[in-house]
C-alpha cells in the first residue's frame, strides 16, 4: 500500500502558464528513460512495451547501447508500459495516464523472471525535468468541474496571468472575449485542433468554428518559446485535441439554464432609463449530449456530441439615441447548434487513422453595442462553418514516425446593421444605420500537414512541412441612406425662416444669425417667435459611400521547420530548431494610391526564417529544482483583414456635402423625407477623394523577439521564490490604409510568479503577473479604422498598450466539501484597470477620424493625463454650448482612477449514482459569477467634451448570475 503524498510546487514565471512540454507533439505525448538491471547497468535490446487498454493499440520501441528508449506519438490518456528483455526477464508493469505534449520519463528495472505481477500506478513528478518553459494544460476534468460563463472553454485560458481579455465588443464578431497574450494583439494568436489550423484567416482574432466544450479532451497554452513546430503566433497558442471513443461505451446528457426569476441586473443596469419596464437580466438554456463506443473492439470507435445554446442578453448603453433618451438595455437573442463526429481506427499495428466531421451553425446579435452607441447603430450576424478532418499516423520503425494530416473547411460569415436609416453621429450618441452596412464573407481552405519524426540514441529529431490555401470573398455595402456628423448634442436649429445663406455665416459667424421669417410668428412651431439659425447645429459632414466593393483573397501560407530535442545527460535538456514561413498573397500594383510616399504593389515577405533554443537545467538529481530558459523569433501570420480593407475598398467613391459651411438644410429628418435620390444630385465626388486603401511596398509579416529566464521546484513544505524576469520585444509591419503607411512596433516585459499545490482530492493554484506593456498605436481595424493625430510623428505615439494592465493576480481550486458529498471549485481574479485614451471627441485634423487628443496630451495617459489641455478643450467646448442653449462642462479638478476589476465565481457540485454500469452516474451543479456582485466598470469615457469624461460608460463583467445545471451519465 502507498502512502499519500501531498506535494506542492512553486512556479517561477509561468509566463502565461502556457507553454509546451520539451519535445513538442502537437497532438500526442511521450515516454522516454532508461532500461537499467538492478545493479544500475545499462540493458541494451530490451524492449518496452506500451498499451492503451482503452483503445487497444500498443506501441513499442527498443533501448540502445545506452538502455535509453523512447516512444513518440501516444495518444494521451491512460497506458500500461512494461520493459523485458527476450521471454525470461521483465520489469513491473507500470500505469501511467499521459498528457497532451507530455514528455513523462519513465525509467525501468529489469532483473526478474516474467511472473504475474501487480500492475504499479506511476505518477508524474511534480517537477518535470524534461519540460523547457513553463505551461497551463487543461483537461477535460478542469473545463467540466470549473465555474464556466457561456461554455466557451478557451476563457479557461485566463486563468493564466499572462492572458488578458479584451475589452467587451472592441472587435465585432466574437464569441468570447479575445485573449491578448503577454500584451500583444488579439490577433496575434493561434488555435490548433487536433493539430490542424483553427484560425480565422480574416480577423485573426479568435477560432474559426466552434466547438462545444463537451467536446474538447485536452487544451495546452503556449506563450512563449514553443518549438518550431508551432508557428504563425506571435502572441500565444491554443493546442487543442478532441474526444474519442474507446472500447467501453459511454454516454451522457445535460441541460442547464439561466433564469430572471433568480438574477439582479446589478446597479449599473439599474441605474439606465426604461429598465423598470422589462426583464434587464439574462436568460439561458443550454442543452448537449455526447456519446461514444467501440464500432469493433479494439479497432474502431467512434464519439458524437450536440449542442444547443439559446441565451436572451441584455446589453446597456449609455448614449442617446432618436428618442432622446440617455441610455437604456436592449434584449439581443443569441442561438448556436453545434453537431461533432470523430471516428477512429486503428488499421493495422502500426497505423492509426482519425476522421472528423463537424459543423456550427450560430446567430449572433448586440454587436457594436455599448457606451456611446445605441441599438441602432448595432449589427447582428449569422455564421456558419463545416469542417472535415483527418490524420494517419505510421510507425513506419521503432525509430522512424510519420504524422500526416488533412484538412478542408468552408465558413460563412454574414454581418448586417440593425438599421438602414440615415447614421447620426453626435457627442452624446451614435444612432441611424452604420457605414459599414453589410459584409458578406465565404471562406474555403485546405491544409496539408506533414511531420516526420526520428529519434536516434538522446536526440528526436522532427522535420514538417505545412500548407493551408485559402480563398475568400469578401462583399461590403455601405449605408444606402449616408451618415451626419453633428459637433453639438443640441438640436438643429435653423432659424424661423428655416433657410440661413452661405453669406450670412460668412457675416456672423458662429453668432445667432437673425432669420425671423414672418415677424411676430412661431414659424415652425417650437414656442420660440422669430428664432435665429444656429449655424453650429448644423451637420459638420454628411457622407455617402457609394459602391458594392468586393475582392476575392487566395493565398497559400508555407511553412517548414526542422527541430532537434537533445537530452544532454542526466541533467540538461535541449530544444532547439528552425522554421520558415512564406505567405503568398499579394496585392496589386494597380491599388497603389497617388501619393508622394511609395505605396501599393506589395509583394511577398521571403525572409521569415526563426531560430529558437529553449534549455532546462537540473541541478540536483532529485529533480525537484529545475532552470528553464530560451529565446528565439516568433512569426505571426499575415492577418488577411488587412490587405482585404485594400483591396475590396479599392475605386469605392465618398460622396460629401458640407452643410455647416455652406449653410444646407440638410440632416437625417430631410433625407427620409425626399429620399436619397433627391440628395445626390447635389453630392460632390472630388477625384481625390476616391477612396483607394493601398499597402506599403512592404507588407511584412508581424514577428516577435522574445527571451526568458524562470526556474520552476517542489517545495514539500518550504516556500522561497525566485523571480523570474521576461523581457519581450515585438516588432511588425501592419497593413497600410488610406494612402498612409502603418507601422506598428510593442514592446512587453513581465514578471510571472506562480504557485500550485496537489492533495489527494483538492487542488489549487495561483497566478500573478507584474507587466508592462507598450506599443504605438491601437489596433488599426478595431472597432473601425484608426489613424494617429499625427502620421509624421509615429514615434511620438508611443505609450502603454491598450493591454497594458500592471498587476493580475489568478487563484484558482477545487476542494471536497465536508457536508453530503459536495464538491467546490472557484476562480478569483484581481487585475490592475487598463489605461484609457483622453480625446477631444471631435475631428481636429479633418481625417474624418474623432480621436484626436488635445494639444501636449500623449496616447492612453488616462488618470494621469494634465488638466490644463483637458479644461482648454472644454473652455472651448462651452463657447458652442452656451450658444446652442447647452448647459456648460464644468472645470476638471481631478480624473479619477479607473475601477480595478475584480470577480469571484464559484461552482458547487453533487455527483449521485444512476445506475450500475460503467459511466453511469449524475451530478447537479450551481455555479455563481461574480458571487460579490461588484461592479467592474469599463471602458472609460475618455472624450473631453462628454459630460461622463473619466467615467465607466459599460460593464467589464456581468453583474451576479446564477446558473443551475444537471448532468446525467449512461
């Protein structure tokens, strides 16, 4: 009998406690050690033995003149290994359950007859000695027993203090927040399934198709030093693999819900206009099942798995729309099927086949909605994706593997404005339809991938290949109806007459024009008898976008890479390698934009060649210390988003009136009255305002530099940690826009300080991260176009990250309860807040961009920011005010500090009996987000010319939710 140990362990710089084990299997594990007799000599020729009682495979390698071994390509779960030399000698039979990217040494004595034995569960060490940087693996137990809001399991990934979330609708379209790495881009990720590439080609900011958590065996975050076999990720990687069937037939269902009945919508809420009036919490009904089995006992099976989600969401807004009213909530219904086939086979000894097939099909609404912009300036979507997959891999020798893997899938993404109504843009609101009408996205792509895999005494040697080609339609249309830009909140005003002229505003200015149209009458109506015009109430621009651009985008990426993972003795570990990647889309010359600066006609970025080395150092031979390290060049992918703003906008015309200049009463209320037609006849199309997006001549593929020191011990009991520090350079060339070249540069240093510790039925862990983050601009598609104030002063624009939070602190646990079999788990989570950019909220520069900031005020100074530019703007600002009848902007004295975030939620679990049979059984759950119901507000309002200036305008989190489940096996 084995007595229970209870070790814990210290992690330093876990950076982003995601990162792979030694010798990278993108879907496998590995064993390895050393075959040795009783008096410690070496047993060359011995043969280990490893079998898979789940699936029956079994795979074997021979020691060599050294006694070591190794066995590459095992599928993860559960394998009894046995080492034994010809019929007479054998080791004790060992159980050990493998891990995704997963190097277990496991070392083997042989000096007894072969008689039955008892088989010796082994368990891992605490400390591996074989992993190079630290990681965050998560396996189906986690994601099933953690507290989970919306079963979108790549959030577990934040549970890491590295990985961030971005901030709610900062990019359209997405299911989950979009995890922002070690301070880098959204975009900068990358998600493997199953080996195969997950991205959205377009965005790049989050999976292409959706899959159910039921769903998912085991996930791995990569944020730094992955070997060279993963690449286009200059951020972080998600390394997912999926469920199979096994020999023993299993099956499961479960349902559970939201409800108003037991929900508050928190003060936020609360606090909006209208929201006594309607049910302002969410509700949510999410039901699946899953089942699996042999097809033939030890040769075939097969897993299938539905699910159903329906969720009515409640989204505030605090801008004023038609109505006039400041803020309120609108309910946007959410739906997703999504349907999940893998079968597998083992062919022969050694050939193992995978086949998957699996769809989604979802209805997304409530995008762009939040702060400033009301419902009707929103989009909803409707998206769609099919995929085929397969893989088969050989042992074509003990020494020699081969994983080949294919791939097609084809998506739809379909993007719409709540309305078709003429847009208005104002200080205090956003409502009418966008510009960006609708987009219609059709992508198919096909990979290939290849790896071969030799190991040869203490090395394994792996060299791939890996090609994805892609074609996608892109189609765009613009409001039919045109968008206003107001500078005041208050109302037209164009006098009693109702008809100011272009010389009277050249008379007096911005002064009441005296317009009484007939003496000592209320000619329009609104109590006021011989009113005067307002000139500056008038609309500053009107813009109509004319054109149904469109593009079609084929590229086909390449990449090879060759990698070498050396175990140098006893002690040291090496990995290290090589990869290049070549994307072939280029953009034509013919979309070069008249300009002074050279510009379009990029052609293809061939010199993306990354070298990396990671090591791993045990210093004693206990193992229970370890020194882990490396550095190297990370290439993202080219992001096809970029190039296709150039291409699809590429001959669209602006149309622009000026009626504020030229005295024309023209705004939203006329244009629905005559009709559009009647309007553009008197538009302006000037040839220098054909709007022609372009590339620099130059369109490099983003990359970072990166390198790092950590050390990683088993404490058992003492606790001494070493910090670990990550400095992290990222340097990139983003696509151009507009005739203006872009260039972005960042720049990451962390501090990562980690600790876990294991019992016999509990277990937790904690993640801190001290950071900066750094970079020069925002994200030039998020949320719209962005430009900076001054594009000839690009290094001027450098300032903290929009990521950029200094502290984030992670505790996660799962424990048993004392009382009647209950189980609790829980995740906390504390983060600096992010910084936000102070603006004057209008167009300073005429480039029809409102995110100018004021004289002397660098970018994202937030809290920090000096008053005397921001009460200018504002001194300036209640000069129109006080003309347009608008109470004035009070003096800023101080900006307050934007709320921290903090959030706790909690699952509590019971497990009851149903049945009598293997995988029978149930459980009922209740999980509680944001059990303290705090507030955690965000963005702030960082317009200078808003009467919320400093303030939360939305909600970083939800309010107190609680949610109930049951779970039933077969």
């Amino acid at each position: 009998m084995r007595r229970a140990r209870r070790p814990c362990c210290i992690v330093l710089v876990l950076i982003l406690s995601g990162v792979p084990a030694a010798r990278s299997q993108t879907t496998s594990a590995s064993i390895t050690g050393t075959v040795r007799t009783r008096d410690g000599g070496a047993v060359p020729g011995s043969l280990v033995q490893a079998r898979s009682a789940a699936t029956g495979a079994e795979r074997s390698a021979i020691a060599d003149a050294g006694g070591r071994y190794r066995i590459d390509l095992l599928p993860p779960g559960e394998w009894t290994v046995l080492a034994r030399l010809g019929d007479a000698l054998a080791s004790e039979p060992r159980t050990v359950t493998l891990h995704l990217q997963q190097t277990l040494v496991l070392d083997f004595e042989i000096g007894s007859a072969l008689t039955e034995n008892v088989t010796v569960s082994a368990e891992p060490p605490v400390v591996d000695p074989a992993r190079t940087t630290g990681e965050l693996r998560v396996g189906s137990e986690i994601i099933e027993d953690l507290p989970l809001n919306g079963r979108a399991f790549t959030d577990l990934a934040l549970i890491d203090g590295s990985v961030l979330p971005s901030t709610p609708g900062e990019f359209l379209g997405e299911r989950a927040p979009v995890l922002l790495a070690n301070g880098q881009s959204g975009r900068a990720n990358s998600f493997l399934v199953d080996g195969l590439d997950n991205n959205d080609l377009t965005s790049g900011t989050a999976l292409n198709a959706f899959f159910s958590q039921q769903v998912i065996k085991e996930f791995v975050v990569m944020t730094h030093q992955f070997a060279p076999e993963f690449g286009r990720a200059g951020g972080g990687i998600l390394n997912i693999i999926t469920e199979q069937g096994t020999n023993v037939p299993t099956a499961s269902a479960f349902v559970q819900g939201v409800s108003r009945r037991v929900n508050a919508p928190g003060g936020f809420i609360d606090s909006l206009p209208g929201t006594a009036r309607m049910d302002d919490t969410d509700s949510r009904l999410t039901t699946g099942f899953k089942m699996g089995g042999p097809l033939r006992h030890d040769k075939a099976f097969y897993f299938l798995a539905y699910e159903h989600q329906a969720q009515d969401a409640v989204v505030p807004f605090t801008g004023v729309g038609r109505d006039g009213v400041a803020g309120g909530v609108v309910v946007e219904p959410n739906r997703d099927d999504n349907l999940f086939l893998r079968t597998d086979f083992n062919l022969t000894g050694s050939q193992f086949l995978m086949l998957r097939l699996s769809g989604d099909r979802r209805r997304n609404g409530g995008l762009n909605i939040g702060g400033t912009d009301t419902p009707e300036s929103g989009f909803h979507l409707e998206e769609k994706d099919f995929q085929l997959a397969a893989s088969l891999n050989s042992i074509l020798s003990p020494v020699l593997l081969n994983e080949a893997r294919f791939f097609v899938g084809t998506s739809g993404f379909d993007q719409f404005a709540n309305s078709g109504r003429p847009g208005v843009d104002r200080p205090s609101g956003t409502f009418g339809g966008s510009n960006l009408y609708r987009q219609i996205r059709d992508e198919d792509r096909v990979q290939l991938v290849d790896n071969l895999t030799w190991t040869t005494g203490a090395h394994s040697l792996k060299f791939g290949i890996d090609v994805i080609h892609s074609r996608t339609r892109i189609g765009t249309r613009f409001n039919p109806n045109g968008n206003f830009l107001y500078e005041t909140d208050a109302p037209f005003e164009p006098g009693d007459c109702g008809d100011l002229n272009a010389s009277d505003v050249t008379t007096y200015g911005d002064n009441p024009i005296p317009c009484p149209g007939t003496v000592g009458v209320d000619d329009d109506g609104d109590g006021v008898i011989d009113e005067p015009g307002l000139i500056r109430t008038y609309p500053e621009v009107f813009q109509l976008i004319e054109g149904e651009p469109s593009a079609q985008l084929d590229d086909t990426a390449f990449a090879w890479f060759a990698q070498d993972s050396w175990r140098a003795g006893d002690r040291l570990v090496l990995d290290y390698g090589l990869r290049y990647d070549l994307s072939t889309f280029v953009l034509p010359k013919g979309t070069a934009v008249p300009s002074s600066i050279p510009n379009g006609g990029a052609g293809r970025d061939t010199d993306n060649f990354s070298p990396r080395l990671g090591f791993a150092i045990t210093p004693k031979r206990n193992g229970r210390f370890v020194i882990r390290g490396g550095g190297g060049l990370f290439y993202d992918k080219l992001v096809l988003g970029f190039p296709a703003v150039a291409a699809i906008t590429s001959g669209t015309q602006i149309g622009l009136l000026f009626p504020q200049g030229e005295a024309l009463e023209i705004t939203e209320s006329v244009v629905e009255q005559v009709g559009i037609d009647a309007i553009k006849a008197g538009l302006v199309f000037p040839p220098q305002l054909v709007l022609r997006f372009s590339t620099g001549t130059r369109l490099e593929t983003p990359y970072t530099t990166q390198y790092n020191l950590g050390a990683e011990w088993d404490l058992n009991p003492p606790i001494n940690p070493m910090p670990r520090e990550i400095p992290r350079h990222a340097d990139g060339t983003v696509g151009s826009i507009a005739a203006i070249v872009t260039e972005g540069r960042s720049w990451y240093s962390g501090l990562n300080l980690g600790y876990r510790w294991r019992g016999k039925d509990s277990w937790y862990s904690a993640s801190y991260v001290l950071s900066r983050a750094e970079d020069l601009g925002p994200d030039p598609l998020k949320g719209g176009i962005s430009l900076p104030p001054d594009s000839n002063n690009i290094p001027g624009e450098r300032g903290p990250s929009d990521t950029d939070r200094r502290h984030n602190l992670v505790l996660v646990g799962e424990t048993h309860l004392p009382w009647l079999g209950l189980r609790v788990s829980g995740v906390a989570r504390l983060a600096s807040a992010p910084p936000f950019n102070v603006t004057t909220g209008q167009d300073e520069n005429l480039d029809g961009i409102t995110t100018d900031r004021p004289p002397g005020v660098r970018r994202n100074t937030g809290a920090s920011t000096p008053l005397e530019p921001i009460n200018q703007v504002r001194q300036d600002a209640n000069v129109l005010r006080q003309e347009v009848g608008l109470p004035p902007l009070p003096s800023v004295t101080s900006i307050p500090s934007p709320p921290k975030f903090a959030q706790v939620d909690l699952r509590l679990s019971r497990p009851f009996p149903w049945g009598d049979h293997h995988g029978g059984g149930g459980e009922l759950f209740v999980q509680v987000f944001n059990v303290l119901n705090r507030f955690n507000g965000g963005p702030i309002e960082g317009r200078v010319i808003s009467p919320d200036f400093g303030r939360p305008i939305g909600q970083l989190g939800p309010p107190r939710t609680i949610e109930a489940g049951l779970k039933i096996g077969f």
